[in-house]
C-alpha cells in the first residue's frame, strides 16, 4: 500500500506528493530558462511572463471549475477564493488562461507567439511525463498507467521530431502542434477514468471538460489540415 507521507522535517510534515511537485516546478523552471537562453529573448521578460501567465490559468481553471461544480460552492461564493481549502481547478480552463496570457504579451511585445510556445514544449512534456509517473506510483491503476504512457510517447515524439529539425526534415514552428495535441488528447482519454465526471447534457458518455479537449483537438486538426494543403499548393506552383 503506497504511503503519501515520508518524513517529518524540522516540525513540519513531508510528503511524497509535495516533494515530486516541487522537483516538477525546478525542472520546469530549469528547462524553461535553458530553452531561453538560445534565444534572443529576454530571461527577466519572459519569467514574469511565465509567472503572470501561471497566475492566468489558475484564475481561469478556478473560474471553469466554479462553473461547472456550482453545488461545491453553493454554501458561500467566498469558496472561490480558499483555494486550499476547498481544492478544486479545471485543467482545460487553467491551459486556456495560461497560453491566452502568452498570445496577449506575444502581440504587446509583436513576438512570434510559436516562437514562444516553442520554449514551453520541453519543460511541459517532461514535467507533465514526471507528474503522471507520480501518480502512477501513487495510485497504480489503469487511468495512471495510461497517463504515464501517453506522455512518454508525446515526450518520445518530442526528441524524435528536434532530431528532424536538426536534419532540415522537418519546421520547429510545428512543436506548437505537437504540444497542444498532447495536452488536449491526454486531457480527454484520462477523464474516463475519473471517478466524479459532469456530463455533457445529462449524456453519460462525455463529460463537459472532455468535450471542450475533443472540440480543441477538431479544431486543431482543421488547422493542420489547412496548413498542409498550402503547403502542397505552395510546393506545385513553385515546380
């Protein structure tokens, strides 16, 4: 039977899930600093954007999930803002506010918001592939081992994908794609293993979040779809 608590230190209590987040958030931040540091951009700039962008997606993932569990706050709105006491935040809602906050200081500051997001890729992908092996660890069941699967393939994919940008085979603008798609289709497969879903209009297939990852992913693959095939009209009026 796994044990969430490990130690006490100096009077305070150490556990397991407290330690894996914080040697999350300094190898986040360690990655997201090297990924700056090839660059131009600069460091102090962009980690206060990381910074007010986390505080985005927190608002954001809050917001949705007020919206959605109103009966969890029925007793007192004041609800809202005791986030540790009464836990609770949308994971689409917080990506939504996170990456929004990254276009509107893309556009102040005329940046390429790819470009950007580029730098987000590897810090994401690895720290999102350690959290789901904690939770793997942790909870062992299917909903974890298929977590941890996923985002060792997507973080997989990532390293194959830099090893086609450095052979000239393929764009480093396309990791956007590749970052979204991994959020939004891992999202939406591991909601089927949580226990307490809101469905979608009473149905009890999709839950509300899952059909906001699968809309995403729609458009996402529209998106991609029409890229490619300017592509390949681009490719035969230059032949």
């Amino acid at each position: 039977m796994f044990k969430n608590f490990l130690t006490t230190l100096f009077g305070l209590n150490v556990y397991f899930y407290g330690v894996f987040l914080v040697l999350c958030l300094f190898i986040f931040l360690f990655l997201y600093w090297r990924g700056i540091r090839k660059t131009s951009y600069s460091e102090e700039r962009l980690l206060d954007t990381l910074f007010v962008a986390g505080l985005f997606g927190l608002f954001f993932g809050r917001l949705l999930f007020f919206m959605l569990n109103p009966d969890y706050f029925s007793e007192s709105v004041l609800r809202f803002f005791l986030l540790f006491s009464f836990p609770g935040v949308a994971e689409f809602g917080f990506w939504s506010g996170f990456f929004l906050s990254y276009f509107i200081y893309s556009r102040r500051q005329k940046n390429k918001f790819r470009s950007l997001i580029e730098i987000l890729a590897l810090p994401v992908l690895s720290t999102r592939f350690l959290f789901s092996v904690s939770s793997l660890i942790s909870q062992r069941n299917w909903g974890s081992a298929i977590f941890t699967l996923q985002m060792g393939l997507f973080l997989g994919f990532y390293f194959l994908f830099m090893r086609l940008v450095k052979k000239g085979r393929a764009q480093s603008t396309n990791l956007v794609y590749l970052l979204f798609t991994a959020l939004l289709s891992s999202s939406f497969i591991i909601d089927f293993f949580n226990t307490s879903r809101l469905y979608f209009f009473g149905q009890r297939i999709l839950s509300v979040e899952q059909a906001l990852n699968g809309l995403s992913l729609l458009v996402l693959f529209c998106v991609l779809l029409i890229n490619f095939l300017r592509g390949r009209k681009a490719q035969k009026k230059s032949s």
